[in-house]
C-alpha cells in the first residue's frame, strides 16, 4: 500500500506509539540491570555514559507527552474535533520518527541490536504511518484550520477553569502587556499596579486552601487552577506577571507539607493575601541542583537560630518580606541532606536592585540583583548573611521539622516545575500567535510569508508542540491533584522548557531581522524561553537524577 493511499486513524498511531513504548520499556529495564549493584541503581554507574540516560529522558518525555495527545484529541469531553486528531496523528508521527533515529544512531548503548530495532519500530505498518502522517499537506491543512477557526486547538477545560482562563487572559492583556516592554528594557521592578490587581483576585491564594485565606478547595488540590493563571500571566510576561503565583506556591506546599497548625494558620493567610511576599532561597553559589550539598549554617542560639552564608539566584528577595531558607542546621556532614531545614525569615520589603537590612540584634542581610538577559521585573539576587537571627518559631515543623527540610523542599518544587512547565506554555503560546499575525502581515517576493508552505510547515509544529505540552502539563496536574506525578511533574518541566526554545527560536526567524530588533516582543519571548531548562532544576540534572533514575528504579521493581 502507498503512503498516498493510507487515510490515517488513531489505531495506527497507537500501534506505533504502543510497539515504540514496549521498546522503549525493554530498553530501560535492561539499563537498570546493567547499571545497578545488589538490587539497587548505581548512579556512578549511570554517569559513564549520562548522555544515554539524559537521551532515555527525553524520549520518554516526547513518548508519554504524544501517547497523551492522542487520548486528548479523541476525547469528546474536551471539545476536539478534525483540526486537534490531525495534530496528534502528526505529532506521534515525529514521535516515533524522532525515536528511532535516536536509538538507530547508537542501538548497542542501548543494549539493543539493529535486527531487534527495525523488526519492532520499521515494520511495514510504522513505516506508512510514519510517512504518511508527516506529509506536507498534513501540516498545511492543520494551519489553515487554525485560521479558518480562529484558534490553535481547544483547551479542554472544565466550564470554571475555562472562566478562570478568560479572566486572566483579560488581565494579561490589558494590565500586563502595556508593562511587559518597558520592564524587560529597563530591566525594572515589576509595576505595582500587577501586583495589586492580582493581590484583589486573589491570585496568591491559588494554592492555599480555602480554611487558610486561600481560594483553593478544602477537600482537594486544584492544580489546573493555578496553571491556567500562570500560563495566561506567562503569555503576557514572564518576568512582569508570569512568575509572581510561584515563590508562594512553593512556600505554601512547603508549608502544608511539614508546617506545624500554628504555622501554618500565621503564614499561609498572609501569603494568600499577598501581605507577605516570598523568597526561596536554596541555591548556592557552589551548589545548584545539588541540593543537599548546601553550606548556608544556622546555628542554634539561644531563642533560635543565626545564619551565616551565601544564596544565590534568589528570584523576588528584595521587595519579599518572607524568605524561606534551606539550611545545614546540623553538622556532622555525613547527614548530607539529612542535616538541612527550612527557616522562615522576615525582612522588609525594598525596590532596587539592591537592598541592605541590619537587624537591631546586629545580624545583617545584603543583596545584589544579578545582571540577566531576559526574565526580567522580579530581579534574581545573591544574597549574604551575616549572623541573621531568626526565632526558633520559624523552624519549618518546629523540632519534628528539623532535618526534613530537604523533603519539604522537594513538595514544593513538584509544584514548581510542573508550574515552569505551564509558563513555557505560555510563553510559546504568546510566540505562536506572534508568529502567525506577523506572517499574514508580512510580504516577501509579492506575497504574505503565511503563503509559502515552510512557513506554514513551522506554525503547525509549533501549534502542535504548544498544545501537545499544555495537555500534558494538565494531566500531569490531576496527577499531582491524587498526590503522585512527582517524577512526571519534572518530565513535562524538562520536555516543555527545552521545547520552549525552538518555539521562539522558530517565531523569532519568522519574523526575520525585526526579530532581532527590541521593536517586536518576539526577541523578549526568546531571551525569557531560554531560562526554563535552568531554573527549577538544571534540564540535565532533572533528567539524569530525577528522570532517569526514576525510570531505572522502577524498572527494577517491576
């Protein structure tokens, strides 16, 4: 049978993407046994050849993320049709194209033979799907349906949460776009005119649950919510709207996770209110992802506890008036990330790209924002202490808490890499319809750039990718709603933030020369796009300690 002759149905894609997920499954089971000791994965193993596992990564990132689109476009519930089934058809088709070239390039590293790869993913079946999804004519009809529609694909929300979107896609645009340039430019404070519109619609409580100020629900976890308002601020602003919700978010879970009631019923109202405004401060200059090599000490005094040392890339520290810290409290170095807590540390609030603050005890704090070339309005500082003192109430968990700061630490950053996720979501879509209005508009050799069939092959990836991400970034959200989809939740951050770049990458080159011109947003989706593999967790941290190891571990038990 010709490719030309093979109308495409979700049973061929699932085939395919099914006999691709089995390989992929033997794949990893086989790494595991070969990279592990007494039962157990060996991460000195694993990092002999880390180029393997951070490729087993990403191919299960685009492997679960397209198995995801095809259940999406076919579910009735969603509010898809022929345009949605056509992108995830096409999807899975580079999927799968993508896959096997990757594991045709170096089988035996993979523990794999050539004979065992082409029989299982270049069988006569994949091979016409494969070709006859990713025709041309595929693509062009994709995006001329999002034009004849007027939109990229539906959302598949809930009535309220589609509500929800619609609110804060009025606020995006009308309150933070006008900012958005001017702050990126001038590399200036977010203006506070975003902060109080959010602060009355009670966008800081998104996380907190209702008993507490918050707006989410009592009974359950509302994930969703808070990822249709960062991706709505997102596409508005990354640096002026798009990050506020996440430092409390982070805060907040923390908070939930290992707080005591009494802390928790001081704080969390106050976060939700935007009264107090966080600061996480984990990271160090000699440590990154590396979390449990922290250094910064609090040693314990009489009434509490002083820290000494260095943070850095602390997003928000100056104008926050509420730092959370992870510390080594303990210290003997063998509890490595047993040692560490999480302090609670109040400041007041200053705008500026530097600040100062002496306690009346004579402890100090001193911060210094750090020169960025894009995600720009909250400021990312370094920030010293010098014998800060702060009372032993504010032991995250009072003493049940100590040593468990890492654990609670990681609660929040589940939170906060699904929601990066949601904020390259938003930052590709913005890129997106940038794009396709700036192609329509533009003429070259007498016609509109949309006419060429390059250009038109472009916008449907990206229409793909954006929606692909987004749905599951969503699923993974009911995930995390149940209280799983920890490692999933790094999945999507690691998928969609190194997508993310070749979104604007693309958006950009289609605006050719004005697209490296400050005059169009296009260069400020770019330079914003280009954070997300780093903060939240490094994408080859993410992939090799989190991901991969992950997959490896489960494997085994398997």
């Amino acid at each position: 049978m010709t490719a030309t002759a093979v109308k495409l149905e979700k049973s061929q894609a699932e085939k395919a993407l099914s006999a691709q997920a089995a390989l992929l499954n033997d794949v990893t089971k086989r790494l595991a046994q070969k990279n592990s000791d007494n039962g157990k994965v060996s991460v000195s193993k694993m990092d002999k050849t880390q180029h393997v596992f951070y490729q087993l990564a990403w191919m299960t990132a685009q492997q679960r993320v397209a198995e995801n689109f095809i259940v999406y476009a076919w579910d009735a519930s969603k509010g898809t049709g022929e345009m949605e089934q056509k992108m995830a058809l096409t999807f899975a088709a580079e999927t799968v194209s993508n896959i096997r070239s990757e594991l045709a390039a170096r089988p035996a590293e993979y523990e794999l033979t050539y004979q065992e790869l082409f029989s299982k993913l270049f069988s006569d079946e994949i091979n016409t799907f494969v070709e006859a999804a990713s025709k041309m004519e595929n693509y062009e009809a994709i995006v001329d349906k999002i034009v004849d529609l007027g939109h990229f694909g539906a959302y598949g929300l809930s009535e309220d949460h589609e509500n929800f979107r619609g609110i804060f896609k009025d606020f995006a645009e009308n309150v933070v776009v006008p900012h958005a340039e001017h702050v990126h430019r001038h590399d200036d404070l977010i203006p506070q005119e975003i902060i109080n519109g959010l602060k009355d619609m009670g966008c800081f409580g998104l996380c907190i649950p209702e008993q507490f100020g918050g707006i989410q629900p009592d009974d359950r976890p509302d994930n969703i919510s808070m990822l249709v308002v960062t991706e709505e601020l997102s596409r508005g602003s990354l640096g002026a709207a798009g990050s506020l919700i996440t430092r409390p978010e982070i805060m907040s879970k923390a908070l939930l996770k290992g707080g005591t009631e009494e802390q928790k019923n001081k704080w969390l109202p106050l976060l939700a209110s935007g009264e107090k405004f966080a600061g996480i401060m984990v990271t160090e200059p000699n440590y990154g992802s590396d979390v449990a090599g922290v250094s910064v000490t609090a040693k314990e005094v009489d009434g509490g506890f002083v820290i000494n040392g260095v943070k850095t890339w602390c997003t928000f520290a100056g104008y926050a008036n509420l730092l959370l810290i992870l510390c080594r409290t303990e210290s003997d170095p063998s509890l490595k990330h047993r040692g560490l807590s999480i302090l609670l540390a109040e400041k007041p609030s200053f705008d500026g790209h530097e600040f100062s603050y002496k306690q009346d005890g004579g402890g100090t704090i001193q911060g210094k924002a750090i020169g960025t070339i894009g995600y720009r309005g909250m400021h990312s500082y370094e920030v010293s202490f010098e014998d800060y003192f702060v009372p032993k109430e504010n032991l995250l968990g009072g003493d049940a808490g100590r040593g468990k700061g890492f654990y609670f630490q990681m609660e929040g950053f589940a939170g906060g890499r699904i929601q990066t996720a949601a904020r390259a979501n938003g930052v590709m879509q913005a890129a997106l319809e940038a794009a396709l209005r700036y192609s329509q508009e533009r003429k070259v050799f007498a016609k509109p750039i949309y006419d060429y069939t390059l250009t038109k092959f472009k916008i449907a990836k990206m229409a793909m990718i954006v929606q692909a991400t987004r749905q599951y970034t969503n699923y993974v959200a009911t995930l995390l709603d149940e209280h799983k989809g920890q490692m999933e939740a790094t999945l999507v951050k690691l998928y969609a933030s190194k997508i993310a770049e070749w979104v604007t990458r693309e958006a950009m080159q289609i605006h050719g020369g004005m697209g490296y011109a400050e005059e169009y947003p296009v260069s400020r989706y770019f330079v914003d796009a280009r954070v997300f593999s780093i903060f939240e967790g490094a994408e080859e941290v993410m992939a090799l300690r989190v991901v991969a190891k992950d997959l490896l571990d489960q494997a085994l038990a398997s």
